[in-house]
C-alpha cells in the first residue's frame, strides 16, 4: 500500500513542480513570456456596464477577453468550471 502512496505523492509533486515556475525562473521570463504567462490558467473578472446595464467581464490572464456574465458570482463559476483560477481587478 505504500508503494502506491508513494507513487501518488510523486506524480502529485511532479505536477506541483510543472505548474509553478520557481523563482529564478520566473526572473528571467522575457516581458513577452510575463504577458502570457498564467493565461490558460488564470482569468480575471471586472465589472463594466453593457447597454447600460451592469455586467462582469471575463479575461484571459494576458487580457484576451474570453466571456461575460451578469453576476460576479456566475462569472466566478463559469471560470471555475472551466479549470481556471478567477481573479478581481478593479
């Protein structure tokens, strides 16, 4: 059983380690790199007004628009449900 425990911790570590860039890294990204770093994985949500009526935006992290929404709340779901972290600029 502990084979497969520890099997588990190494795929999860693995996945740990490929998902978060460590700090050198990150360092020598290009301003380029920067712009669309974290932009499949991350979405920021902003409130505007569309024909008047009040609305969330929803972007890619490298600010591509990728949907809208009428609540917050709903915009923070769509994100969610799609795999993405939401974040609030305002």
């Amino acid at each position: 059983m502990s084979d497969i425990n520890d099997r588990i911790d190494d795929v999860e570590e693995q996945e740990e380690a490929e998902a978060f860039p460590s700090a050198e890294e990150l360092r020598r990204l290009s301003p380029l790199a920067w712009a669309q770093y974290g932009a499949r994985q991350i979405a920021y949500v902003r409130p505007v007004i569309v024909n008047g009526q009040p609305a969330v935006a929803i972007h890619a992290a490298d600010g591509t628009p990728i949907g809208a929404a009428p609540t917050m709340a709903l915009a923070t779901a769509a994100i969610v449900q799609h795999g993405m972290g939401p974040a609030l600029v305002h």
